[in-house]
C-alpha cells in the first residue's frame, strides 16, 4: 500500500476503531489515536527524504475513480504530492503529534477523553484529506469534514452552553463561505467541464476575465469562512470554547490555515485575476489590522491569542493577493509552530490555575511555572517578529513584499506588527510578572507534567530555528525570486517596530499592579469600540433577526397555510379517504372473497379473450 | 445428472423425515434447540449448494432445469428457510404440541420451492405448487387453539383450492390446444404456430390465475391481509418471503420460458394488474393498526413493483425482480423476527404495542426501523436500489410503448404513499412513549439472525454489485434483451 493512503486512513481508521470498539478503554484510545498521528509524521519525514532525491510527482498513489456519470463527471479521490502539499503535511502530522501527546497531559480525567481523541483523529483524517486532495471535488468534501470535525471539537463540552452556541455558530459561518465555495466550484465546471488541480491550468486561458475574477472569488469566500477574515472571523474567538489543544491545533495551526494553503493551492485561478488579487489582498490586510486593535483590549488568555492568529492569518492572506504564495507559505508554517506553542502554552498555564482564563486573575507567575514562562517567551518574541527567532523572518519576507507592490498595505502591516508586539507584550508582562492577583490560584499553581512540557519545548525549538537560512521559502519553490537588495534602513525599522511596541507595552504593564486604565483614558471612545470588537456580533444579530426573519416569518406562513393545509391536506384527505373505501371490501366473508375471485377471472378473461 | 439436479431437495427431505422419525421415537426435551439446530444445517446446505453447477440441459425428460435461473431461486429458498426456522425455534413456546411436526412441515414447503425454482414442465409445476400450498394450508392453521389461526387456514385452503382449481382446469387448455405441457416445446408450438386461438388464451389465463393468486396480486390478493394477520408469525414470514418468491420464480418461468412468444396477449395484462396491485396494496395499507395485517396489505403491494419488472419484459426487468425478492426475503425476515421477539413478550401484534421499541430493546428497533425504511425505499438500503432496478426498467419499456409511463408514475405514487405508513411504524418505535418500560429480551440467534438481516439490507444497498451480478446472471436464461 502507497505510504500516502496510510498516511491520510490511519487517523480515520483510529476514529473509527475508538468510536466502535475501544471507547471505554481510555489510555488505549489516545494511544491509538497518538499512535496514528505519530505514524503519519514519521511516514511525512520518509516523503520528504525522499523528494529530495527524484521526482516528486512519481510518489502521488495512482487515484481511486469514485464517480463517473457519463462523460459528463469524472471525480477522482487522488492524491496530490509536491512541495506543497509536504510542507503542509509535515505542519499537520508535526505539530499534530505534539498537540495529540499535549492532550493526554491536558484531558486527563475528562469523561469524553476517549471521545476527544476520536474527533482529533477525525479532525486530522479531514485536514489532510485537505491538504492531498487533487481535485475540487475532493478538497469541498474534506473542507466540510474539516468543518463537521472543528464543530465537534468547539462543543466538545456540549454540557456548557457557550460552548454548544460557539460550535454552532462556527459552523453556520463557516457555511456562508463554505456556499461561496461550492458556487464558485460549479461556475468553475461549467467553463472548464473539470475540477482536476492538474487539467485545469491549461484550461483557465480561455476563460473570460470576468468570469474568472467571480471564480476566484468565490472560492476565496471559502478561504474567508476557513481562515476566519473580515467578515466572517466572528467564529474564531468564540471557538475558544473548545479545549486548549483544539485551540492549538485547529484554531492555530492548521484548520484556519486550510484557507490560505487553498488560496496556494488554486494559485494558478487566483494570479491571472488583477481584481481578485486586489480583493484578497485587503480583505487579509483589513483583518490584520482590525483584529490587532481587538486584541489589545481582550482579557481573556486564550481570546488575545485568538485575535492575534486572526491578524497573522490576515497578514497570510494579504501576502496571496500580493502574489506572494511562497511568503504566505514560510508565515503559514512558522506561524503554526509559535502560535501552537503559544496556545500550549496558555493551556498549562489554564491547566496550573485550575482551569482559569481571566489574564487579570494571574500574575507573577514566571517563577511557579518556569518551562511555560521560557517557552512562552520566546513564543511571544517569534510572533512579534524579533531576529533570530522564525517569525521575523516569515514576517519580514511578507512586509516587504507589500513595500514593492502596495505602499499602503504596507503600512497597514506595519502598524499591525507594531500592536502585535504591544499586545503581547501585555499579555506576558500582566500574566508572568508583576504581583499575584488570586493568592489562592497562585499558591496552588504548578507545573504542567512532562508530557505537556516536552511539546511546548519540541515547538520551542522549531519556533526558533524554522526561520533560519531561509530553508521553508526554498523548499516551496526552488527558483524564488531573490528580492532585490532594501535599503538597510528598512531593515533596520522593521527589527525597531517589535522593539517599540514591547517598550511601549512595558511602560504600561510591567509595574506590580498593572492595569487598563491609562490606555482606557489614552484612547477614549476608541477603547469601547475595541473592547466590543466593533459591534459586529450585534450588528449580525441585527440582520438576522430583522432580514433573515422577516423572510422565515413569510416562508413559514406560506408553508403552513398554503402548502399544508391546502396542498398536503388535500392529497393526504383523498388517499387516506380511497384507503378506508378499500376496507369495505375486506369483510373476513369468505363467500364473498370466492366471489370476488370468480368476478375477479371473469373480468380478466372477459377483457383478454372476448375483447 | 437427475440425482445430481435434485440433491438439494433430497437434502432437504432427509432432513425434514429425520426430524419426523427422532421425534417420534426419541421426542426431542428442547424444542427449540431442534430448531435451531434445523436452521443452523439448511445454513450449510445453503452454502453447499455453492458446489453445484448450472446445467444447460433439462433432466427427467424435460420436467425439470438446473440452470442459473434455478440455483438462484433455490439458495434464496435456503436462506429464507433457515431463517424462518430460527424464527420458528424462538416462536416454539407458543405452539402447545407437534413442534417437530412443525418444522418438518416448513422443511417440506421448503423442498417444494426448491422443486419451483427448477419446474419446466406444468405437470410438475402443478405438483410443487400443491407441495408447497398444502404444507401451507397447514401451517396456516397451526395454533388450533386459536380462532385466528383456524380462520386464516380456512380462508387460505377455501381460496388455494378454488385456485388450484382455476390452475389445472387452465393447464387442461393449454395442452389441449398445443399438445405439449413442456415450456421449451410450447414455445417452440407458439413460435411457429403463430397466434393462439382463444381456447388457449383462455386456458393461459387460468393458469396465470393460480400464480396471481401466489403472489398476492390483484385481483386474487383479497386473502392475504386476513392469512398474515392471522397465521403463526413464522408461517407468515414464509408466506412473505418463501411462497411469494416462489410465486414470482414460476410467472417469471412460464411467461418469459413458456410463453414468450405471445408476449402481446400477457404484457399488456400484467401492466394493468401491476397498476391495480401498487394501488390497492398501498393505500390498503394506510388505515391499519395491526403490523401484520400491515405487513400483509404491504406484501400486496410488493407483488405491485416486483409485477412492473415482469410487465416491462425486458432484461433489466428480469434480473430487477430476482434482485428485489433477494433483497425482500432480508428486509422481510428482519421485520418477522422482530415481531416474534417482541409479541414474545408483549403478547400484542398493534402498531401501538412497539411504541418505544427502540428505548425497551434497541436492537429490535433498529431492525424493523431498517426494516421498515428498506421496504419504503429509502436508501442507501437495499429496497431503494431495488425499486431504482425496476423503475429504470418501466422506463426503458416506456421508450417502447408510451403507457408505461404511467405504470411508472402509479409506482411513483405508490412509494409516496407507502412512505407515510412504514414511518408510522417507525413514529412508534422511536417517537412514541411506551407505557410499559420494561426491557424486551432478544435472545443470541435472534440477535445472529437480526444482524445477517441488517447487514444484508444495508450490504447490498452499498455494495449491490454480487447480488446484482447474481441477479443478471440467473434472468439471462430467458436470453431477454
């Protein structure tokens, strides 16, 4: 069997087998589940080794025809592997594995922990279905799986109402772009008449300009569900309902990144198109910005970290319309190991205070827990963009990329980096320093065990180097255009901008009793806005209840009177009536049955032979 | 060669005379384990029967075929025998004597359909017709203690007979306008005499009545409701199953083996019977409250859609039946052994009396519910493939001859119909609250028998290719187009 089939099966065979049979046996669940996972990164690490040395296409399994109708459809379940879809795989199985062996440190004692490695494995059959899949076809139906999978995950505490309500409302976004996506596929087939990634690039020319700036589109709409953009990000945050490791492993490092590496993938549709770049290209910029300055007013732990990865994947997005697939790429995978680090890492330090979130009730508590603090840390500078670390690098490469093509989203991007550093920046100094806030968390704050602690530190470390020698940008595509040489001040400003924002962030924050209020006074009017995220949960439930269901109200007295009552109730009266008519032929006489008959081979043989 | 074309009924009668014989001189103390054990052996003569081979010539001068067509129909038989006598085993309790007696009888009924699947000639159709209807007049009446049971015996004896009558009368006809009772020369005499007289139409016609009576259809379908309400469960569930597929297997024999050639006079027929049948089966059904009787209206109306293939006369018509009656004997069985398990400890046939089946005993309720579903349509069960089989073949027939479009669209009202009575059924299993809460005990076999049921209706809805090809492979005897 093709190493790449086990690699995408075994996770959905684990799902399976916890499912079915290994349900009440906890610690064998999750080691089949970690079992599974582990299997896929090791077989990655072999696909990668062995790109190195021929062709990498020779290494794709040939694909299982699913459907055929006619001449009309042909759809395929295949396998794609390049660059690409390895270096993705290699995020996914990587930081995966990290995450899985983190859970059974973090779950531990849950009622549904057997349940909550069923729906990882699940979750993770459908990314990689994902991120291999050849074909539109293929990817819509794991992009949904991936949605049924993230939904299970954020109500996974489905006893907590917020939680239930936020996995709802992650799905029911997430099919807004999701139907984009689908119309976007559909017009896509009626121009080409395929929906094979390979076939199609020949045929994308002779496609109206037009038409195929709606396409692509369209199918960004399924990216701006996935990646959480202006205007569908609403879900993200309030996906933090989920647990720690969900946070971490979907909301940060792959599911929301499924968006971007699509965006990458369907490349060829988006690059012809000069109005659909321009679209992407500020719809990731305006979430960049917008959710920085949301998070800089944020208190719970894991919210601030949910803004920040939608602001990262803001800056992903933007580097697509800018033309920069390779970029977007380097910010994808150096961002998937800092921000599941981070998310990790806000678990244990969660776990340490017994399940609290509220940054306002930690504090000082670099010394409790030192591998959490150190690991988070250096988290907090990679994301911030500070050199040496990965996501100065993978940031920088995006920021100039904006320099040459659009001097606005450049500053944009500036600006973003500039809170970036500022708002975490809070974060660390208000949770890891100054005084304890709840004595009484503080007290009994501890450690995380090893099996938590050895991710964090596995992350760490990829974290650091993931950026050096420019390694991840070559991998993706082997000619990459060597950026001209940027004036040295340039350079020089954009190591200052996370300087300055930490300073900024220091003044502020780093003193025993840190609190809001100089920025509250500082910002006025500004700060309630942010603080309510710009009022777009209330404006959606605005729409919904006045457009939305005006339109309901209308189609369900249509339904009730219209169709029920006249339509239904009519045809069920007719035949229920000729039913109960028939029963008076049934007498249980037998005389009358046998006359029946005889009438019965009367009739026939009347009609038959004498007719 | 003639031992070796009948060993599988020969199997079958050792059998059924050794249960006889031990009974009598060594009375077997657990009734039920004979049962079981009974079923367990027609299992592995069902998978004996894997050994033999089609045969393309005739035995016993042309009376009887070992074809593909026939091999078919006999594993379908076994299958379904071996099941009932499962069932038969958990109903064992309620009968008060001659359990043995009991399953010798369905092992008899069972060798006669064996000889159906096989009959090329009217005599010996006309002699395991009476094998397999007398074992059933019996059978019917079993619960002699019971005035249902009796009354359902009667009813069936009464009208079997005038049948019987009608068949052999019809039989008389036929070989007295073309001097043969052997299919293959009858179609021969057709096909080079040209068009029958009217003498022989009608003697076809008798004999098409004794068949139509088999299978329920209208308008000989007036005793099924009242027999299957009123039959012991299992003898029901053979009715269903057994004597309407073997019903099925000799109309498809003798119309597209014997008499072909004037498929003018018969298709247009059976395209109105078909018509009639969906009909009345269906919106029969929907007024009743006993699931058996239910079952019964429901088995009218089964005839309906397997009569559309055969009305069709075409190959996909052909192999569409055999693949339903596979399919159906399953779906069937499955909703039979639930009612026993649960009548078992209810005591209550109602609809009403399964209400929260699926909370007293889980596995009962997912098996009629499948069940139900299955016989509905829905899929991905077997029973929507199979209705998929044989609309696809009206329609082809339509391209033809326009008026099967309306067979189609009467079928087509039919399933929507049929809907609403298979899901209040299911409204009771998983809706509705029952009084008593208690637990209904399923015991091991039924539970073996109930999961071959549910694996084969959701089997063969996934995967329908082995049956289909079984299906198409058997109906290409008839060398049909």
């Amino acid at each position: 069997m093709n190493p790449v089939w086990i690699i995408l099966f075994a996770p959905l065979i684990s799902a399976a087998v916890i499912t079915l049979l290994t349900r009440k046996a906890q610690m064998l669940s999750a080691l089949i589940s970690c079992a599974a996972i582990i299997t896929g990164f090791v077989l990655t690490l072999q696909l990668y080794s062995a790109m190195g040395h021929g062709e990498a296409h020779s290494l794709a399994p040939a694909p299982l025809t699913w459907l055929v109708i006619g001449d009309l459809v042909k759809i395929e379940i295949g396998a794609t592997i390049d660059h690409l879809s390895v270096l993705m795989l290699l995020v996914v199985t990587g930081v995966g594995s990290a995450i899985h062996i983190y859970s059974l440190g973090y779950m531990k004692g849950d009622p549904g922990f057997s349940r909550f490695f069923a729906c990882l494995s699940l979750f993770t059959f459908s990314m990689l279905g994902i991120v291999l899949s050849n074909n539109f076809i293929q990817i819509f139906i794991f992009w949904e799986l991936v949605g049924v999978s993230s939904y299970l995950l954020i109500g996974f505490w489905f006893e907590k109402h917020s939680a239930a309500e936020a996995g709802k409302k992650a799905f029911l976004t997430n099919r807004i772009g999701d139907f984009g996506m689908m119309l976007g596929i559909l017009l896509l087939w009626t121009q080409t008449g395929t929906f094979c990634f390979a076939e199609l690039p020949a045929k994308i020319a002779a496609i109206p300009a037009g038409t195929l700036s709606l396409i692509a589109a369209l199918i960004f709409c399924g990216a701006v569900g996935k990646s959480a953009q202006f205007p569908l990000h609403v879900w993200l945050p309030d996906a933090m309902e989920g647990p720690t490791p969900v946070s971490a492993l979907i909301h940060a490092a792959t599911m929301v990144a499924a968006g971007v590496y699509m965006l990458c993938r369907v490349a060829f549709l988006i690059l012809p198109s000069e109005t659909a770049l321009h679209l992407i290209a500020w719809i990731g910029g305006v979430t960049a910005l917008m959710a920085a300055t949301i998070a800089i007013a944020q208190n719970d732990i894991k919210r601030i970290l949910a803004y920040s990865t939608l602001s990262q994947l803001g800056y992903m997005v933007m580097a697509v319309g800018l033309t920069g697939i390779t970029p977007a790429m380097f910010h994808l995978t150096t961002h998937a190991f800092f921000k599941a680090l981070l998310f990790l890492g806000a678990g244990s330090v969660i776990h340490a205070l017994h399940h609290e979130q509220d940054i306002w009730k930690m504090g000082g508590l670099w010394k409790k827990t030192p591998v959490t603090f150190w690991t988070f840390l250096i988290g907090t500078l990679a994301l911030a963009g500070v050199p040496p670390l990965s996501g100065f690098y993978s940031k920088d490469a995006i920021l100039l990329l904006a320099f040459e093509h659009n001097k606005l989203l450049f500053v944009i991007g500036v600006l973003t980096a500039l809170l970036t550093a500022y708002y975490m920046g809070r974060e660390v100094f208000v949770v890891f320093f100054g005084k304890p806030r709840d004595h009484h968390a503080y007290d009994h704050a501890h450690e995380s065990p090893a099996v938590m602690t050895l991710p964090l530190v596995f992350l760490c470390v990829l974290s650091v180097i993931a950026g050096w020698g420019d390694k991840i940008p070559h991998f993706i595509s082997e000619h990459m255009a060597e950026h001209g040489e940027h004036p040295a001040l340039l350079t020089a400003g954009l190591i200052a901008v996370p300087v300055i924002g930490f300073l900024v962030a220091a003044s502020i924050y780093l003193r025993p009793n840190p609190s809001d209020e100089p920025v509250k006074k500082a910002l006025g009017k500004l700060w309630t806005l942010v603080e309510n995220k710009y009022y777009f949960d209330e404006l959606y439930a605005l729409i919904i209840k006045y457009v939305q269901g005006t339109i309901a109200t209308l189609c369900e007295l249509f339904d009730r009177f219209i169709l029920q009552k006249v339509g239904i109730g009519g045809l069920a009266g007719t035949t229920s009536l000729a039913g109960k008519t028939l029963r008076y032929l049934q007498t249980g006489n037998i005389q009358s049955y046998a006359f029946l008959f005889g009438l019965g081979v009367t009739v026939i043989i009347y009609y038959v032979v004498v007719r | 060669m003639s031992i070796y074309a009948i060993q599988l009924e020969i199997l079958l009668v050792i059998l059924g005379i050794s249960t006889l014989l031990t009974d009598a001189f060594k009375p077997a103390g657990d009734k039920r384990r004979l049962g079981l054990t009974l079923g367990v052996l027609v299992g592995v003569v069902f998978c004996f029967s894997f050994l033999l081979k089609a045969q393309t010539d005739t035995a016993f001068h042309g009376l009887y075929r070992l074809d593909a067509f026939a091999l078919y129909f006999k594993r379908l038989f076994l299958v379904a025998t071996a099941l009932v006598l499962v069932m038969s085993a958990e109903f064992a309790k309620r009968i008060e004597s001659g359990v043995a007696e009991f399953y010798a009888l369905v092992l008899f009924a069972a060798t006669g359909m064996l000889l159906i699947a096989s009959v090329n000639d009217f005599v010996l159709l006309f002699v395991a017709l009476e094998l397999v209807t007398i074992t059933f007049y019996i059978l019917a009446s079993y619960l002699r203690r019971q005035v249902t049971s009796l009354e359902a015996g009667t009813k069936y004896l009464i009208l079997g007979a005038l049948s019987s009558g009608f068949t052999v009368y019809g039989i008389a006809y036929v070989f007295g306008t073309t001097g043969t009772t052997n299919f293959d020369s009858l179609a021969a005499a057709l096909r080079t005499g040209g068009i029958p007289n009217g003498a022989f139409t009608f003697g076809m016609l008798l004999v098409l009545t004794g068949l139509g009576f088999k299978i329920a259809s209208v308008p000989f379908q007036i005793w099924a409701p009242d027999v299957y309400q009123g039959a012991p469960t299992p003898v029901t569930a053979f009715l269903a199953v057994g004597s309407k597929a073997a019903g099925f297997a000799l109309l498809l024999r003798v119309l597209l083996a014997g008499l072909l050639p004037v498929q003018g006079v018969w298709a247009l027929l059976l395209l109105v019977l078909a018509g009639a049948t969906l009909a009345y089966g269906n919106l029969g059904a929907l007024p009743q409250r006993n699931l058996k009787r239910l079952l019964g209206y429901s088995s009218i109306g089964h005839a309906g859609y397997m009569l559309m293939g055969i009305a069709a006369v075409n190959a996909l018509g052909a192999g569409a039946v055999l693949f339903y009656l596979g399919q159906y004997a399953f779906t069937n069985l499955c909703a039979f052994l639930a009612i026993v398990a649960v009548t078992n400890a209810t005591g209550t046939e109602e609809i009403d009396g399964f209400a929260g089946l699926g909370k007293r005993a889980p596995i009962l309720g997912l098996a009629l519910f499948l069940a139900m579903a299955s016989l509905a349509g829905v899929p991905p069960l077997s029973g929507f493939f199979g209705k998929f089989q044989l609309f696809a073949a009206v329609v082809e027939a339509a391209q033809t001859d326009s008026r099967y479009y309306w067979l189609a669209a009467v079928g087509a009202a039919a399933v929507v119909v049929s809907l609403y009575f298979y899901f209040n059924v299911a409204r009771a299993i998983y809706l509705q609250e029952a009084e008593d809460n208690s637990a209904i005990p399923v015991t091991a076999p039924v539970r073996v028998a109930l999961w071959i049921c549910m694996a084969a209706m959701i089997g063969f809805g996934i995967f329908q290719r082995p049956l289909v090809e079984m299906a198409v492979t058997a109906a290409s005897v008839f060398g049909l187009k």
